[in-house]
C-alpha cells in the first residue's frame, strides 16, 4: 500500500549557541563593541530567516553561524527551511540556472508546481516576527502568498542576476517586489528594472570558529588526506565546490592536465557535496568522473567526511581553484583566502569583492589563463605565501561572521520604524 506524503510546511532548525566574545581573540575588542553598539537598538526583535535547506551551500553556512550571532547579540533569531517534493527542487534548480543565465523553457507546469509548493509552506508560517528575510528564488513567493503583516519582509539574493533569462526574471520580479527591501552582493547584481523600497549590499561571510575553518594540526591534515587516497606529501590542486556546471569541474581538470607536466607529483582533488536543493548534483558529479578517466592522480570526492576534511584539503592545499563560470560570491575562495593560501579563481560574479587580482590572488577567464597562473605559484612559491598572507587580512576585516552581522543589524536599525 503506497503511503501518503507528509504535509509540506516549514520547519525550524536547532543551532547550537555562538557568542560573540568568542570572535575577540580573531577581530579585536572594538569590532565586537562596535557590534554591541549596533545591536542595542534592536534589543529582543523578532528575526525569521527562511531557505531551502539547512545543509549544503553557502546559504546554510552563513546562517549556521549568522542565527545564533544574532541570538548573542540579543535578537530572538530564528531559521526556518521549507519542504518541497523532487518536482519542487527540479523546478527551482531550473530557475537558478535560468536566472543565471542558461536558456530553459518556463512552462506552466513548472510554474504551477512552483506556486502549489510555496503556497502550501506559507499557509504554515505564522508571522509574529520583527523581519523576515528570505533567501535566494526557492521561497521567493512567501512574501505575497503569505499578506499582509507587521514584520518587515526582505528578500536576498545570494546569486549573479546579471545575465538573467528575461522570461524567469520577469515571473520572480513579480513576487519580489511585494518586498519591503532587498539584500544583493553587490551593486552590479541589482535589476536596473526592479522596484523595490529600499536595497541594502551584503557580502557574504564566513564562520572562523566554525569546523571548517579554524586551525588543525598537521597530523590531523594529514591523516583527514591519507583517509581518502591522497598522498598528503605531494604537491595538490584542490577545488571545493558543488558539482555544478556553473562551477566548472570538467574545466578544472582540464587545468591540471595542462599544469601537471610541469609539477612532478601533482594530485587534484575535487570534493564536492550533495545538497538537497540541487538535484543535478549527481549527474554533474558523474561527468565528472567520466572525464576524469580513471586518473590515479584525479581523485573525485563526493560526500566524504565533513567540514572536517574540507578544512584540511584546503590548509594543505599547494594552490586553490575555483573555476566558477558564474558565481555570486564563492565562499570556498573566502575560506582558501583565510586559510592564506594561494587562490586562482574565475574573475566572475562576486569573486572580485574578494580578490585584488596579482595582490591578493589570481582571477582568470580561461583554462589556458588559470594554467598559467598555478604554474606562477608553483614557480615563486615566496610571493605565492605572501599574497596568501595577504588574502587572509582582507576576509579579516571584510568577509567574516562578524563583518556580516554588523551589515545585518545596520540594515535592521535603518529598516526599523522611528517611534
């Protein structure tokens, strides 16, 4: 006997607590009183953030941390994902993609299952909150499907709208507007035809305190490495991403046949996860692999460990790649950054916020120009360090949770109605 589907709604996820004085040893005393001061206004407000999903992708990272640093601060913060079927995650997939400019047919199909999915998870919200702000296309509609209400509704893009396919930016334009205020990138993200109240830039950030990211000892690197077949004494390649075709993965072994002649030794790794909101993963995962062609030195990661073994990928990593054709920010580059190695990334999206290009690392538009910077790390390895060393301070002072939480709490505080 088939069983019935539960019922789609939204669902709050559990965060483990962050307090803000554990971030003064890395950002200093004055920047966690600066937040402090931000945060006095808003004392005790409501915050809803809702997504797609609480694990996989930048999103939920963020507000792993982003939640429970407002909670610190004393906002009543919470967060909230909503469901959809395999249909839904298809369609919004689609969207991504279409809004980042891959020509796709938006059919009334899709539309219908879109709006039914979203329509059912706003009946389920009950909005006694201060803000609400929304993440990315998947739940864009909640806003308009769900009425009038005495929060304040903010939608966020965390995505390069640029090249958007006018049919699909002119269906979630629709829902977007019914928005009190907007949060991008950056400015060059912003719809020159969207009308909006009031639009705020936030950069992404990410969590020094979080598994991924604070120091491990070597031991621990290299046993993390030698878990999955890789000889953590050879010179390595790594890209941290989601199999994805905006992300590249078949180019960036392109990039390793062409530089592995001349670094004796050489291993890429590519690792990768599956997200419950990106149902292409396995199949770009799978070509992937094919074009690998069974090379030994190839290895093509998927799901292995955690954060764990990501973190020590990337500290042991010779040079990091992230060889994005489109990208709204690429948190993998913030955190190769922090970890102060050398980067080479597409010089795309929202990359650039973060590189000053031969200072910081490298931006390249090509296999042949990301070939050629690797082998520029691999041949003066003392200015590679150097511009690590560089990378690093500069997500220091712009790209990490605290920077993040101040630009939400200044947005907040310019949002909120004087009495």
């Amino acid at each position: 006997m088939a069983t019935e589907s539960p019922p789609l709604g939204m669902r709050r996820v559990p965060l483990a607590p962050r307090t803000l004085e554990a971030y003064v040893p890395i950002v200093g005393e004055d920047v966690i009183a600066d937040i402090q001061s931000a945060a006095r206004p808003l004392q005790g407000a409501r915050v809803a953030h809702i997504s797609a999903t609480e694990r996989g992708g930048g999103v939920a990272e963020i507000l792993q941390s982003l939640v429970p640093l407002m909670r610190s601060a004393g906002l009543d913060a919470e967060w909230h994902i909503i469901s959809g079927t395999d249909a839904f995650f298809t369609i919004t997939k689609g969207i991504h993609n279409a809004l980042q400019g891959m020509p796709l047919v938006l059919s009334p199909e899709m539309q219908s299952t879109y709006l039914a999915v979203n329509r059912a998870n706003a009946s389920s919200f009950t909005n006694d909150f201060d803000f609400i702000v929304v993440h990315d296309p998947q739940p864009a509609p909640l806003r308009p499907m769900h009425g009038v209400g005495r929060g304040i509704w903010i939608w966020q893009s965390h995505i390069d709208l640029t090249m958007s396919d006018p049919a699909y930016w002119a269906f979630m334009r629709s829902f977007i507007e019914a928005y009190d205020a907007a949060i991008f990138t950056m400015a060059a993200f912003v719809p020159w035809d969207l009308s909006i109240g009031t639009v705020a830039i936030i950069p992404p950030a990410i969590d020094p305190l979080s598994q991924k990211n604070v120091p491990i000892p070597d031991e621990q690197v290299n046993r993390a490495i030698g878990a999955q077949g890789v000889d953590p004494f050879r010179p390595l390649l790594v890209q941290v991403s989601r199999y994805d075709h905006w992300k590249d993965p078949l180019g960036v072994i392109d990039v390793f046949r062409a530089v592995r002649p001349a670094v004796p030794g050489l291993q890429l790794v590519l690792l990768g996860a599956l997200a419950l909101d990106d149902p292409e993963g396995l199949h770009y995962y799978q070509r992937t692999l094919a074009h690998a062609e069974g090379d030994p030195d190839i290895h093509v990661l998927m799901n292995v460990g955690g954060d764990l073994e990501v973190n020590a990928f990337q500290r042991r990593a010779s040079a990091i790649l992230q060889k994005s054709l489109r990208e709204g920010f690429g948190l993998t580059v913030t955190e190769g950054l922090w970890k102060a190695r050398p980067v080479v990334a597409g010089n795309v999206g929202g990359i650039p916020l973060q590189i000053d290009d031969g200072v910081t690392g490298y931006l390249v538009g090509s296999v042949e120009q990301a070939a050629h910077r690797i082998l520029a790390v691999f041949g003066d390895p003392a200015a590679a360090a150097e511009m690590g060393r560089r990378g690093r301070e500069v997500v220091r002072h712009k790209f990490l949770s605290t920077a993040n939480l101040r630009n939400y709490l200044q947005f907040f505080a310019q949002l909120r109605p004087t009495h």
